[in-house]
C-alpha cells in the first residue's frame, strides 16, 4: 500500500523541479519582455518631453505652425534693449533693415539649422517612403510569385533563396554605396530622388519577397486547384484566388519595410539627402526634374544637426523636434499600413 510519504514525493518531488525551472524560463522571459519595453518606453518618452515643447504650444491651434511649415533657417541670438531675441535668418534680416541698424557693428550669435522649420524635410521623407516602397512592393511580390508559383525547387532556385535571405542582413550603407555607383554614377542620375527610391527600394527588397512568398504558399491548394478546375488559367487563379488572400501577410511585410525605409540614413546620405533645400519638390521645370532632384529627409536633417555642427540648447530643440515628429509621422504611416491589413483580413478569408 502507497504510504502518505511516498505520496508526498512522487506528487511534489518530480513535479516541483520542473515547475520551478518553469517558473524560472517564464520569469526570466518576463524580464527580458519588460526590459526591451521598459528601454522603448524611456527612449519614446524622453523625445516626447524633449521635444513637446518645439512642436506644440499652450495656445491655439496648439501646433508649432512655424515649426512644421518652413525651411530650416540660421537662428541669430542676440540681445537689444535688455530683451533676448531668437530670430530665423530671414526674420532677422528684416528685423535689421527695419531698425536701421549696421549688420558690420553688430554683435549675435548664430546657430546653423537651429531656426525655421522642418518642412522640406517632411515632404522629402513622404516622398522617399512612398517611392521607394511602391517600387519594392512592385519588384518584391512579382519575384514572389515566380519563386512561389512558377519556380520549380531545382538548386539554382534554391541558391537564389539563400542569396535573398544573405541580403536582408547587408548593412544600409552598403546598399547606399551601390546605390551611389549603380544609380548615381553609372546611370548618371546624380543625387536624385529617384536614385534614393531605387536604393531604398532594393535595401528592402529582401523582406518583402519573403515575406510575400510565405504569404503566398499559406494560401491553401485548394483554392488554385478549384480555380484551374472552373478552366481559369494560371495567372488568372494567382490573381483572383491566391494574391487577394495572401494580401494581408504580405501588407505585414510592408510596415516593416516601412519603418526601416523611413528611419535610415547611409542610403539617402550618398543619394539623394540634402543638408539644405529651400525648394518644395514640384517647385522644378519639368516633369523629370521632379525626379531628379534631391531632397532634405527628416533622418539626415537629424544627422546634420546632432553630428555637424556645434551643440549647445538651440541645435537640440531642433533635433529632440525633428525627432518627434520623425516619431509621429512614421507611425501615422504604419497606422495607415496596419488598417489596410486588417481591412484586407477582413475582406479575404477562408
């Protein structure tokens, strides 16, 4: 007969080992889960508070205007009349002529890219994260669909995989200089915006094809098989029974492009970034000039003013700014993305 002891060991003795080292994994997980959010968390907020008080006001509208909707300027310091002033280049020149007073004699300090604003900057990273993702989309779900449907698993195939799998983990400023002597140099487009779409768009390039073709192999057989059954060809069944259902996995893919589209800098920096442009894009002559302008981007502009130029308490209001609305501007983007997908999960389901 089981005594009460050897109850007692066999219930807890084996058991409680086991669940105490479960209790270690799950704790030590936990840890490491609310350390990287923790870390997050004090990186998000100290931009916040930093650079709340650059882009939004006390008063109405609430918003910095001038912050969001002019060109970055020197910002002159100086003191007249027992009053501070901190005055944009173009303010200040105007300022000058309108009290008369000689420029030569004149005592102030100046901080480069520490007055106006930031929209150039905007506009600039907009137009680089919509470019640039319309042609990796574009490239990256047609190599998917050869690679998924029509490739068959032979080892020139298989090499192409391991090759697209090793370019993913390529650092950015690699692809920035191939897209320097690519686009650049070789095709003589100059530092363009279309040179940055095109580098950005292969930087990423990597993701979004797998991605899309793990999408598109999730897809059941059944629906291929029904629609070439009904006599639908085989493009016609990739387009209407397969790519509409993988649609949202391969959204996913795209918001993570996204954010490192928009947040990296060594691409831009050799194809397209300028530390300054007061133009807005489509202030060119011709069509192909809208593409072959450069632009500013709101990453290179933090760039600019965090590493060259001296730092004192006006470069960082300009930077802590730029880096908030970097923040907010990113995940209105992703936002956008992320609805897409659920309403594309919606839509197509099986």
């Amino acid at each position: 007969m089981e005594t009460k002891a050897d109850k007692g060991t066999f219930r807890h003795n084996p058991k409680s080992w086991a669940h105490r080292r479960e209790r270690i994994v799950l704790a030590a997980l936990r840890a490491m889960t609310y350390f990287v959010i923790f870390c997050a968390a004090f990186l998000f907020l100290d931009i916040i508070i930093k650079g709340a008080p650059t882009v939004f006001r006390t008063q109405f509208p609430f918003v910095n205007v001038e912050f969001l909707t002019a060109s970055p300027e020197t910002l002159h310091v100086f003191e007249y009349q027992g009053r501070h002033m901190e005055l944009p280049d173009v303010e200040f020149r105007d300022w000058v002529a309108a009290n008369g007073i000689d420029v030569t004699t004149f005592k102030d300090a100046t901080y480069a890219y520490s007055g106006g604003g930031i929209l150039p900057a905007i506009l600039g990273t907009i137009l680089l994260v919509a470019g640039s993702m319309v042609i990796a989309l574009f490239l990256g779900i047609l190599s998917a669909i050869y690679l998924s449907e029509y490739a068959s698993d032979s080892k020139f195939i298989r090499l192409i995989r391991l090759s697209i799998v090793n370019l993913a983990g390529v650092p950015s400023i690699v692809f920035g200089l191939f897209g320097m002597g690519m686009f650049v140099f070789f095709f003589g487009w100059g530092v363009s915006l279309i040179a940055g779409w095109f580098t950005l768009a292969f930087m990423v390039l990597p993701i979004i094809i797998t991605a899309s073709e793990q999408s598109l192999k999730a897809v059941p057989k059944g629906f291929r098989e029904g629609a070439l059954a009904l006599g639908a060809t085989k493009w016609q069944t990739i387009r209407t029974n397969v790519l509409p259902y993988a649609l949202p996995g391969i959204l996913t893919s795209s918001i993570l492009s996204i954010a490192r589209v928009a947040g990296e800098t060594a691409p831009i920096m050799f194809t397209t970034a300028f530390a300054m442009r007061d133009k807005m894009p489509w202030q060119v002559d011709s069509v192909w000039g809208f593409f072959k302008q450069g632009v500013m981007a709101l990453p290179y502009h933090i760039y600019v003013v965090s590493s060259k130029i001296p730092q004192n308490e006006y470069t960082a209001r300009m930077q802590y700014g730029t880096a908030l609305v970097f923040m907010i501007l990113v995940t209105a983007i992703t936002m956008l993305s992320i609805f897409m997908r659920q309403r594309a999960r919606r839509k197509y389901r099986w």
